[in-house]
C-alpha cells in the first residue's frame, strides 16, 4: 500500500504546477502529505534510532553501533553494556546461566528518599534480573570457565549479600570443577542499603580467592567503566590477570574526595584504565572486540602447569 495519499482529490495544480501525473516535488510548500491507511498524518518514528556519542558527540546510527558492539567507530568511545551482552560476547553459544534464583532482603528495613524494598522491586522489574550479577558456565574458546558479569543498571552494580553469595558460589564452582573463574566488574561499590552485611562481602570473596590461589586455578578480572569503591578495593585487584577496557573508570575515593583530601589538582585522565596501566596497577587495557581472544590466549598460558 502507498504509503503517500493525496488528501484532497479534487485538487487540481494552478498554472505552471505540474500535474498529478508527473513528479512531485514534496517540500515545505507541497500541498502534498502523508497519511496512514486510516487517514491520519503519518509520522516517521526516528526516536531511539540514533544515538550521540560521549566521547566525540558524534551521532551514530543505533544499529551500526550494536554491529560494533556498543564501540564507537570515530573514537573508540565503549559504551557502558549489560550482563547478558557482556556473557554473549564472552561465551560461546551453549553457555548455562546458573544461581540465578537469589534475592536480596531488606536487613535494615532501610529507607532514605524511597525504601531499600521498593528500589529493589524496581531494579528487578527493570532489568530483569534477581540482583547485579549474572553467573554462567561455559566455553571461552578452547577453556571451560566459570564467567561472573556485574548489571550496573541494577542499583548501580552495588554488593550486597546476594552479590557477594554469587560472587563464592562462583568461586565453589571453580574450586569444584578445577576452571578458571572470570570476573567482569561494572560497580559503584558496596551497597549501603545492607550497611555491614555488604561490607562483609569483601572479606567472604578475598578469602574464596585466596583458595583459589592455593589451588593454582587462574582467576582473571575484567574492569569496566565503572569500576569504583569497595569493588575496586576487593576482588577487581586479586585477579592472577587484571585487564581493562579503555577509559574505564577505576578507582577507590571519587576524584572529588582525593583533591579535598590531599588539596592537590589530579592530573589528566586520572582513575581512567590507561593511566592505571602506565602506573603498574593494570596488566593490560585491550578493545571490547579483541578482548575474547586475549582472554583465551591469556588462560592457554594461566592454564599451563610450570
């Protein structure tokens, strides 16, 4: 069906206009318009199709930007991604999402502008998920692993218990199966909604990855924009393998907090991945789309006994 309709049909063109049975010219003074099936003014839906770039301000076409895996092409500017695109892009097809039937509590009966409950509720009904962190295992390549992805998008990526329970339960699977573990961090830290419980968890992980160690099962962490506070302070510096994806924000305090404390002006880029890396904190800061095969390129070197 045409998608253009002549809304009057008795128009006819005045001297010098062309008539109907040639082009048209469909500008600003066309009398011209198009319409719906039903009549109505159609209207083109262009909402979401495009999206501007942080880094450059470039506006890309959404799709090209999900062909690229969320990477800008102008300036190579990583888009924040969820737990799910980060295990897809991660994983093999056939990987099993496991663990994922926890829930956290309300400890505190904890309220501030809204309650602890309600931000829960709609965290959950947002993203789909239980809380922010997704476990899954699967094939990186040649190597079974046991892959744990943070969602910043639920409550900020925040710790609580169940994210800490995750997080060992992860860390039981690889002592259990002898695989390596894979952490991709994307976290504002802990969440003080749980007060101590949360604090806790910092503990609970570095003591499973000490074990792990013991064991000699590499254990790699990937930090990702953001990755800040008692996460940073935790499991996203134990890896046997720290790597970054660039510009990633990666740091303890907030860039704010350090000036006021030590009254000193930070210098350029820093708490992003790529001075971290300059100053010995980082192994490696590797692109989204390379980052697959260096992690198993990585693991076939982790893997192999000394």
């Amino acid at each position: 069906m045409s998608w253009f309709k002549r809304p009057n049909s008795n128009f006819q063109p005045e001297d010098g206009e062309p008539n109907g049975d040639s082009d048209q010219d469909f500008g600003a003074e066309s009398t011209f318009a198009p319409v719906s099936d039903d009549g109505e003014p159609a209207r083109v839906r262009t909402e979401g199709l495009w999206v501007k770039c942080p880094g450059c301000r470039t506006i890309l076409f959404k799709a090209e930007l999900e062909a690229n895996q969320h990477v800008c092409a102008k300036c190579n500017y990583h888009f924040k991604i969820g737990a799910r695109q980060r295990i897809d892009l991660l994983l093999d097809p056939g990987y099993t999402i496991v663990d994922g039937n926890l829930r956290s509590t309300d400890p505190l009966n904890f309220t501030d502008i809204k309650s602890y409950k309600s931000r829960l509720v709609a965290a959950q009904k947002n993203t789909g998920l239980n809380d922010a962190l997704v476990t899954a295992l699967g094939k990186l390549g040649s190597h079974d692993v046991v892959l744990a992805a943070m969602e910043y998008t639920f409550i900020g990526g925040s710790m609580g218990a169940v994210v800490g329970e995750l997080i060992a339960r992860a860390i039981d699977r690889s002592l259990a199966s002898g695989h390596p573990l894979v952490i991709v961090s994307a976290s504002g830290g802990a969440r003080m909604m749980e007060g101590v419980v949360s604090l806790m968890q910092l503990a609970k992980i570095a003591t499973g990855l000490a074990q792990l160690d013991e064991a000699r099962i590499p254990y790699i962490c990937v930090l990702t924009d953001p990755t800040t506070g008692g996460i940073t302070a935790s499991f996203a510096m134990l890896g046997d393998l720290n790597v970054a994806e660039p510009g990633a924000l990666i740091g303890f305090a907030g860039p704010r907090v350090i000036e006021q404390t030590i009254r000193q002006k930070l210098p350029e880029g820093f708490q992003r991945s790529e001075f971290l890396l300059e100053h010995g904190f980082l192994d490696a800061v590797v692109n989204r789309s390379d980052l697959k095969a260096y992690l198993s390129r990585a693991l076939d070197f982790l893997a192999t006994p000394a």
